[in-house]
C-alpha cells in the first residue's frame, strides 16, 4: 500500500539537518502527569507501592514481564544506537529531549535489564552502559513513557523490528502494578469498571443525546432515522466511538445514515456502549480484559452475527487484535468483528452507495490515525471512502503507515499546566504536515478529516493553538453528508 | 484529598478541584468554583448554562453532548467559551458540579 509522499524518500523527508537546528538537551526535570488519588487505585483494586519497596517490586515485574515474552527480549538485547527512530519520532522533533525518543525511552528499561539480568552488567556495571534502578528512574518512567503516545512509527522504521512501543507499554504497565498511574487514566480505567466504559456514559444519557441526533437529521435532511438501543435480535451491534456522545455528532450520525442506507438491523448495546479500551494503554490484563468480554457477550445476548466497530483507533486495535484471545468467554468467539469503514469500503467498490460530493465543497485533508495505519491496514479504505464523499482531497505528506502522530495517541490528553503545553509540541510535526497541504489556506478554510476520538479530541485544541484554519471532521461525518437518499431526503443540508 | 471552605462548609474536591460530592453542591459552591475559572461574576447567562447542566446532570448521571447544550441554552459555543474562558467541559461542568470527564475529551 504506497502513499509515498512528492519526495521518493518517504521518511526521510524529515532531513537531519532540521533535528540538528536545535541542540538536544534533557530538562532537569521533564513534565509528568498528575498522578490517581488513593480512591481512585482503591477502586481499581490496587494499592500504591510504598517507596522503600517499588524498586524490588518493579524489578521483579520486569523480570517475569520480559522472561515471558521474545518480542521483548529482542528489544533489550538488539538495539545499536543507530538513531533511525529519533528522527522519526515526532516528540523528539518537537522537544529535542534525547530521553524523549523511542531510543531514549528504551533505555530507560534497556539499563536497567542490562544491570540486573545479564552477567556483563552485573559484573562491569556502568562500563557496559548498565544503571542501577532507582526512585529516580522511575519518577521517570512515568514522565517519559507517558510522553510516548504509542504511535508505533519508530518500530515501523527500525531496522531490527523492535517495537519500542511494546516497551513503553512495558513501562506503563509495570507502573501501574506499582500503582503509579496518571489521573486521566486511572479515572477512565475506574469507570470502566464502574459503568463499563471510559467516558462514564449511562444509558439514559446515551438515548436522550441519541433521540438529540434523530432529531438533528430530521431537520437536516427531512426524514427521521432511529438509533435502536439494546434491540434484541439483532444482526449488526455497533459500538460507537467514545466522543461522539459528547463532542463528535457528526460521526454518530454518519454511522447511523449508513446503516439506514443499507436498510441493515442494527444496534447499539448498553453494556459496551463506547469502543475505547483504556486497559490497552495501561493495564492489558483485568481492565482491557473486561472491555474485551463485555463486547463478546453483549454481542451474543442480542443474537448478532456481526460486530461492527466505530471511529476509534486504539480501542479498535484492542479489540480486532485481542479480543478472540483474551476475553474471558468460550465459544462464542465466532462472531466477526468488523470496523466500518471497511464496511462502507465493500458498499462503495461494489457501485452500492450513491455519494454526492459537491456537498463538501471546501478542500480536505486526512489524518491517518495511527492504529489504523499502523496497526490494522486500513489506509487504503479510508482513502476510497474520502475520495468519494468529498470534492477536492489533498493528501497529506508523509502519509499512510508514514504518518506521523496527532500527538494526543494513547490517551496523552492532559490539561494540567505541566503537561498541555508538551501537548503542543508533539503536535508541531503534524502541524506543519497539515500547513504544507495548504487546506487551511483557503476562503472558508478547510476540513481536516481525523476518524479516531483520541485524534480528534487532540485536535480540537492543537488546530487553535498552532492557527491552522480547519475544522476537525471525522469520515463516517463526510458519509453521513454525502450519502443521497432518493425520494427520502428533502434536502442534503448546509454544504460543508 | 484537599478541601474547599464555602460558608462554613468544608467540600471535598479532587486535585483540579472539581466536587466530589454532587449533594454539597449550593450557588455558593458555584460562585466560589467559577472564581477558580476566571469568572467573577456569574450573570443571568452563566446560570442559564449552569443550571441547565445540574438538571440534565441529575437525570442523566452525565453532562449532555456539547451541541444539544448549545441549543437547549441557546448559546454558540463561542459564546459559552466567552461566558467559561476554561470551555464548557472543564469550566462549566465544574462551577455546575459535576464530576471531570474521562475517557477520549
């Protein structure tokens, strides 16, 4: 699948020359989240570590972490230094801090395996690059390997295929058995565990703003369209994106518009209602294990055939990849999960949707969400669909699996003072991607087209902060638009 | 866990200072919370937005969708960000009581 940008060098459209502008330097101290309350953890079933016993206990984690599993033991013993995932990442283009890079982040971990697990280290210590563990360190451990936003890019380029995203999800596992978790994930991971998703959503809210969106189509477009609830019998369950209840309408009501199209019997379940899965970004074994079987059952209580999943990066990683292995249920583990736009991909080669673009007449760009990218194959489909809905689309560069981050990825949305502004500087990279396309530059602006919650909720406030005139869309929000319903819709609402 | 004093009234809020307890909410609680989002003064506009969040709130047990509060108020929402500098989830929820958002906001 190439998207290869105008120069042939893909990722080394990013010259050195332009990491090199700026020194490198470590800050004294680098911005860390806040950290859960004692309540929080309470409810999460764990009690912080005291002090005096961390560095035991993160050893010994480490050790039994490690010792399970190849891909990790390859990433501590065959890293060379050659530096190729520095320039590749987008928080050290945007910080210069050596220990804020995939390499950086590593190392972090690498020392102190060398230090503690190989005979070289124990013996020769310092000499063979080996460090103690410290309370230090892992102060930050929680700085830096929340700094990382789990893109993947630097394991996409690194010539020994270490994913040294696998070793900051190490990290931030490892923290969170020490009970060392940030608040934003800690609080979504509590109310998972409370109401069964992150966002704290409950049904009755979920039906009213449901009810809001008919509604809203009904006076759009002159023709009503339900969003059934918990409808047994069903053949399709739909689990929408987390945001679009609170920010992102526009998706909800694209997925809804599609389904009507298509005449499918579809619902959306109660007990999974959203498709995040912060257990992925910080505790894959109870958190992300409960998400993952809330979804297989819900599915088979309401008899359908098919899971279809929303607009959501990392929950849809951690349910396409994981769920058949880790959910806690036998035999049911048949039912296909699918995500949507693969869906509407089939519909559109197969001539089965009439898409109108002149209803989006202002240019586009796309955003290629990194898990989709990355991780799930879905940058040609995206591309079908966006070609399709909208008038004039104007890639991005790099782009596909070369993108670069939004630099929100893995949940690393937090407001505090410390930690929004390196919010801003992660996003730098994409930034002066989404300038170069030129999209902001027109009359009206532009639409920057970003099909993930966690992207868009970066994005809402990044696009204010670097002044980049777009407005941040999802892609089932330009279906929902574009699809013409003959003889049903009075109008195809306001041009975008 | 720190503490607010309002009246007399010692309130428990977490660490960005939002209430942990919806019941101790009272229009004290709020004026005193909304000074915290650089609103001095909470006019006629500002409870119309606060009020309308408590109620749907105490129905629903979570904040409405951004785009049904703009249109149950009445307000855009740059108007909302003009009345709660600090935007409607994290300004507004909070002088209205509720608890902050999770998940992917």
């Amino acid at each position: 699948m190439g998207h290869h940008g105008p120069t042939p060098e893909g990722f080394r459209r990013i010259p050195t020359w332009e990491v090199a502008k700026q020194p490198a330097e470590r800050p004294k101290k680098p911005a860390t989240p806040k950290t859960a309350t004692k309540k929080t953890l309470h409810e999460l079933g764990i009690v912080e570590v005291p002090d005096e016993h961390k560095v035991q206990a993160a050893l010994e984690r480490l050790h039994e972490q490690i010792k399970q599993r190849r891909s990790y033991m390859l990433a501590m013993e065959s890293c060379v230094k050659c530096g190729l995932c520095q320039e590749n990442c987008h928080t050290f283009l945007g910080t210069r801090d050596p220990d804020d890079s995939p390499v950086g982040r590593a190392d972090l971990i690498r020392k102190v395996w060398k230090r503690y697990f190989t005979v070289q280290g124990r013996l020769f210590g310092k000499l063979v690059g080996a460090e103690d563990l410290t309370l230090e360190t892992i102060q930050k451990w929680l700085a830096y390997f929340y700094h990382c936003t789990e893109c993947r890019r630097c394991g996409h380029v690194c010539p020994f295929g270490i994913d040294t995203c696998e070793i900051t999800m190490l990290g931030r596992q490892v923290l969170y058995w020490l009970g060392v978790v940030p608040a934003l994930h800690a609080d979504s991971c509590a109310a998972i565990h409370r109401l069964g998703n992150n966002m704290a959503l409950t049904k009755s809210g979920a039906v009213d703003t449901l009810e809001f969106l008919s509604d809203e189509i009904e006076e759009e477009r002159g023709f009503r369209v339900e969003f059934p609830v918990d409808k047994p019998d069903s053949d399709i369950v739909y689990v929408p994106s987390s945001a679009d209840f609170m920010l992102n309408p526009d998706t909800l009501k694209g997925a809804a518009l599609f389904f009507e199209y298509i005449g499918a019997n579809w619902t959306i379940t109660s007990r999974m209602i959203e498709a995040g899965n912060f257990g992925y970004l910080v505790d894959q074994y109870r958190t992300q294990r409960e998400l993952v079987t809330r979804l297989l059952e819900s599915a088979k209580q309401l008899g359908a055939k098919k899971i279809v999943w929303g607009e959501c990066g990392h929950g849809w990683r951690a349910a396409k990849q994981y769920a058949r292995t880790m959910a806690d249920v036998n035999g049911i583990w048949h039912i296909p999960i699918v995500h949507i736009h693969d869906e509407i991909a089939s519909y559109i080669v197969t001539n089965q949707l009439e898409l109108d673009p002149s209803r989006i007449t202002r240019p586009v760009t796309l955003h290629d969400p990194c898990n989709y990218a990355r991780a799930c194959g879905h940058v040609e489909n995206m591309r079908i669909i966006i070609r399709k809905c909208v008038s004039e689309f104007r890639e991005m560069y790099p782009n596909g699996e070369r993108n670069f981050c939004c630099g929100g990825g893995s949940g690393v949305l937090f407001d505090d003072p410390e930690m929004y502004p390196m919010r801003i500087r992660f996003s730098q990279k994409k930034a002066e991607q989404i300038r170069e396309t030129g999209v902001p530059d027109g009359p009206d602006g532009g639409i920057l087209c970003a099909p993930c919650s966690i992207c868009k909720a970066q994005f809402y406030p990044m696009v204010e902060e670097h002044e980049l005139n777009v407005e941040v869309k999802g892609l089932l929000d330009l279906v929902g638009k574009a699809l013409v319903f003959r003889g049903k819709e009075t109008s195809g609402g306001k041009k975008w | 866990m720190p503490f607010i004093e309002v009246a007399g009234q010692q309130i428990e809020v977490d660490e960005d200072g939002f209430i942990q307890d919806p019941s101790k909410w009272t229009p004290e609680v709020a004026a005193f919370l909304a000074k915290g989002e650089g609103v001095d003064n909470l006019t006629d506009d500002h409870w119309k937005v606060v009020n309308y969040l408590k109620d749907y709130y105490e129905k629903h047990g979570i904040a409405p969708m951004i785009r049904k509060l703009c249109k149950d108020t009445g307000f855009t929402l740059k108007q909302i960000y003009e009345l709660f500098p600090t935007g409607p989830a994290k300004g507004a929820c909070k002088i209205a009581g509720l608890p902050k958002p999770t998940g992917c906001v």
